[in-house]
C-alpha cells in the first residue's frame, strides 16, 4: 500500500515529461528477452519469450549437449495486448528424460544456448531444493526501492542487481532446482510512484514490465519458474484519483495471462495405482486453470497453486472486492475451491509424502490486519482436511515463520507430526513499496524479519523431513532454519 500523502505529492510535482526506460529493441526482431521457464508435465518443460514482433511459429531446438539439439518444439502462440511492445511465445519441450540437465536454443537469427535440468518424475525420492520469491519487483534504473568456481555456470547478470534477490539466486544457481513465484511480480502499476511518468502511465508501466522480466531471464530461462497471481498484477484503483489514467493493459491480470496462461501447467494425470485418486486427479486436472490454479508434481512433492485474488466468495480483487480491482472471474463458479479438493484429495502419500500449497495473500500473519480473512474461509478448512504440510503465502513485505496452526491456534504437536499445516510468509523479496514493519506478533509466531531483503529456500531433505530456511538476499546469510517432520503414513489423508 502506498500512502496519500505521496499522492498528493505526485500530484502537485506533475509536469516534467521524461522519456521511460524502455530497454533498446535490438535490430533483430526475433532476439529472445524475458525467458522464462516451467515445469509443464512430468516429462515436459514450457519455454516462454517475449519478441518485439510477432512470430508466425516460435520454435526451441533441444537435446543432451550444446552441439546436439537435436528435437525441435514449435507452437503458433505468439500473442500481446493493445499497449504491449512485445509479443509472448511459447514452446512445450516434450519427451524429456527426468532430472536430466537439456541443452535448448530459442530459434531466432540472434539467440543462443542455455541449459536446464528437467524435472524429477512424480515418485523421486532424492533430496532436492525449491526457492520461493514473492513480491519482488523491478530494480536498475526504474530502482525505486534502494538507493567461488561453481559447477554450473553463473548466470550473467547486471552488475546492479548483485545486492539483490536475483543477484543471490544467480550467486546460488547450484542450490537449487526450481523456484515458485506466487504473485506480484514487476510492481509495473506502481508507475506513478515516479513523477515523470504522471502523463505517460501506459509507457511506463509497459517498460517497467519489460525492464523487470529482462532482469528475471538469467534465472527465469536456467531455472523451472512457477507463477501464480497477486494483486500487483491487476491493481489499477487503489489510487482512486488515478484511475482513469491506468493503462488498458493493466487491468484484471492482461500482461500475466499473456505471459505465462500458455506456459504454466494444467494439473498432472495421477501417478496412483489407486483408481479414485486417479479419477480424482482427473477432475483436478479438468477443473485447474493455469496460470490462476494449478498443481504439479516434483519428485517427492505435490505442489498447488492457488489463486487467492479472484474466484471464490469475497475474493478481494474480484468483481466486488475489498481491493476495488474489478479482476476475474476466470472460471465458473466455485470452480477454484473444487479443483482444490479433488486436487488434495487425490495426492497419494506414498508417491508425493508433500504437498504444499502457495498463494499470494496469507492469512496468519504479523501486523494487524494483513490478514485476509476471505481467503481463511474459503481454503484453510481444506488445507487442514487433507493434511497439507506446508502454506506459502506473501503480500506482507518480510518474511515471517508460524506453528502449524489451525483456526488461530497452534498444533500441540509443534513440529513433530502435527495435523496442522505449518505457514510461512516470504513477502520480502524487494520492490518499490519497500520491506513491512514486522508489527504485533501472533502468540504462533516462530520467525519474523524486516530489516533487510530476504526469501525462502524449502529443503525436501526426505520423506519424513523438510527444512525451510529464510536466506537474507544481500549477503546470503541464513536468517532462520526449522524442520518440519511428517510421518507421512497414511496413504491418502482425510481429517
Ligand atoms: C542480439 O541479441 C542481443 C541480446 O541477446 C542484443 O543485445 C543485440 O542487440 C541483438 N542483435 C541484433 C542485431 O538485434
Ligand atoms: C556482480 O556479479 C558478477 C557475477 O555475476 C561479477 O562479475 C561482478 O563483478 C559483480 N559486480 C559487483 C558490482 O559486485
Ligand atoms: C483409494 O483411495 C481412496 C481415497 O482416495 C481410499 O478411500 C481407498 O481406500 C483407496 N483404495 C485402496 C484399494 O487403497
Ligand atoms: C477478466 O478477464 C476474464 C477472462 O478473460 C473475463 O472472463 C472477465 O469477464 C474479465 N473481468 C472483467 C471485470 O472485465
Ligand atoms: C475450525 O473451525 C471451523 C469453523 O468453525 C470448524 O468447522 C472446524 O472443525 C475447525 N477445525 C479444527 C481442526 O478445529
């Protein structure tokens, strides 16, 4: 949230129309920007870009070495909107043998080679590590927020975003595997914030858009990148006095759809010998509605995404929200709260023992009413009916541990086999609205920081083991460790 008085400010300072910082359009209009990538099946990975013109059959070329790529993977889906400079493509790489590192080239006259390891089949039990970023936000020139020999090769980033969440992602690409992203992403809608941009809202927010997602490439295009949504990606009327200047582009979630509606995964068919859970996965996988809600399957993990925005009864960013952002609906109705049931009723804990589930608004959190109490309603019942492990949520700029926690109050159990889910919040990734104070702290509280940027890094260390570490950006330093232990007995939960 942003207050008045900058509003104010804004408005009297108005005038001096300074050009945006549009990144240059190369010379080659086919050049690749804003890759990004995603886990799609259990042997298929999307390749999302953005071109500066329309591609009449984007195509990715890949295979098992930089000298070999051998498969080809084209599509026709090359889309934009009215105040968009660039079109979004994409590619479904199929075929592909599990936790295998694949060579791929964006075919273009001007692109080149990068690499990525596939994903772990439904069922792997090898340890691995997921990074969890939310509410990150551009830096660089539209910065509004602060004035060792490795295996794999470091990605080349910009020098100015070292200090950054993404400098330390790139520092440890080798840490981790994949990365989930549940929503606000470039902070583009807070364009106004900068003063020069006051009579050129629509250019500004399509360059901060730009700017944001080149930055993001080097990890986005290395690393499996899950996206779900945030009110930053359709806020438009929190600023009431500016509403009519909002760019079309920017209302009810237009640039998200177009990046990432074609290359996030609808939910996956069930790995089960069990006949319910199979016809259960696939009403899930009929009912998901990627890039809105969706789950996948990574190794011993069954992850869901929800959408914690729209589509479902007081949804705040919906028709009649709280938030006032007039966004969705994007499915029938109670079409998200049934896909998360058939969704979590049908994870086999023999094959996925975790199942997490990431959105974007919390509902325990510090701080007085960050809360949202409409998302509580709708899915924490569910979370603790099939015995989901974990909650990831953001939208409070820090980062906050709690006790499984059920109804306000913690499990007796504690960390030791509770029946709760236990809840993080890792909102303090960076942008323009700065960190949240950490506030009143709930009796369940176990963690909570606001001094610096930080994110998460969830260590699936075993079936019965997983570690969440809060990782401070700019130094790497580890702010917080726990381990959750799960027995992970029951072969399908229902309490
Ligand atoms: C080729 O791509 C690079 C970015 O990867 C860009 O900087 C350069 O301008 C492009 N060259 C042409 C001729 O478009
Ligand atoms: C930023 O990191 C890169 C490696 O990713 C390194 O080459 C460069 O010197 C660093 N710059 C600063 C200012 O630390
Ligand atoms: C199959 O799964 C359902 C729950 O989805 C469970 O009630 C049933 O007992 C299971 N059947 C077998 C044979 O394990
Ligand atoms: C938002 O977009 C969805 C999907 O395109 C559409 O069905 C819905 O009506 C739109 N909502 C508003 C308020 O325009
Ligand atoms: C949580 O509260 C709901 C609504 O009052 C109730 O139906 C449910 O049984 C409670 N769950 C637990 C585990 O206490």
């Amino acid at each position: 949230m942003v207050g008045l008085y900058s509003v104010a400010v804004l408005l009297c300072a108005g005038g001096a129309l300074a050009g945006v910082n549009y990144p240059v359009i190369p010379k080659d209009l086919t050049t690749p920007f804003q890759q990004r990538l995603a886990v799609y099946g259990s042997n298929a990975v999307s390749v999302g870009w953005n071109t500066y013109e329309q591609l009449s059959q984007p195509c990715v070329q890949y295979g098992l070495s930089a000298d070999k790529l051998d498969t080809k993977a084209c599509s026709s889906s090359s889309t934009t909107y009215s105040t968009s400079r660039t079109w979004s493509n994409v590619a479904i790489l199929t075929g592909l043998t599990p936790a295998t590192t694949y060579y791929y080239k964006i075919e273009s006259t001007n692109s080149t080679v990068d690499h990525f390891l596939s994903p772990r089949t439904p069922g792997d039990k090898t340890a691995f590590n997921m990074d969890v970023v939310i509410d990150l936000g551009v830096y660089g020139k539209d910065d509004f927020t602060t004035s060792s020999k490795k295996k794999d090769t470091i990605p080349v980033i910009e020098p100015e975003l070292n200090h950054t969440t993404i400098g330390r992602l790139a520092e440890t690409v080798d840490d981790y595997e994949l990365v989930i992203h549940p929503g606000d992403f470039a902070y583009a809608d807070d364009w106004y914030l900068k003063f020069s941009n006051i009579l050129n809202g629509k250019e500004a927010y399509e360059s901060i858009l730009e700017q944001f997602y080149d930055q993001l490439a080097p990890i986005a295009g290395r690393k499996l990148y899950m996206a779900s949504p945030g009110n930053h990606e359709a806020d438009c009327s929190e600023i009431p006095y500016l509403n009519n200047l909002c760019p079309k582009g920017q209302n009810n979630f237009t640039d998200f759809l177009h990046r990432f509606e074609n290359t996030m995964p609808h939910s996956f068919a069930s790995s089960s010998s069990n006949t319910t859970a199979q016809a259960l996965a696939r009403k899930a996988r009929s009912l998901s509605n990627p890039p809105f809600w969706y789950s996948f399957e990574y190794g011993m993990a069954h992850i869901v995404m929800i959408n914690t925005e729209t589509d479902f009864p007081n949804a705040p960013d919906g028709t009649d929200g709280s938030a006032k952002l007039n966004g969705g609906p994007f499915g029938a109705p109670h079409q998200q709260i049934e896909f998360l049931k058939a969704d979590l009723a049908s994870v086999d804990r023999t094959v996925t023992p975790w199942v997490i589930v990431a959105g974007h608004r919390p509902w325990y959190s510090t701080g007085s009413s960050s809360g949202c109490d409409s998302c509580q309603e709708a899915f924490e019942g569910l979370f603790y009916q099939y015995g989901v492990d974990l909650g990831v949520f953001g939208h409070v700029h820090n980062s906050q541990r709690f006790l499984p926690v059920v109804n306000g109050t913690a499990d007796p159990n504690g960390m030791k086999n509770p029946k709760a889910p236990m809840y993080i919040v890792a909102g303090g990734a960076g942008n323009i609205e700065g960190l949240s104070d950490v506030g009143t702290k709930p009796a369940y509280t176990e963690f909570a920081y606001a001094d610096d940027y930080s994110y998460s890094t969830l260590k699936f260390l075993d079936e019965q083991n997983l570690q969440v570490d809060f990782i401070r950006s700019s130094t790497g330093e580890v702010l917080d460790s726990s381990t959750l232990y799960k027995k992970h007995t029951t072969q399908f939960v229902q309490q």
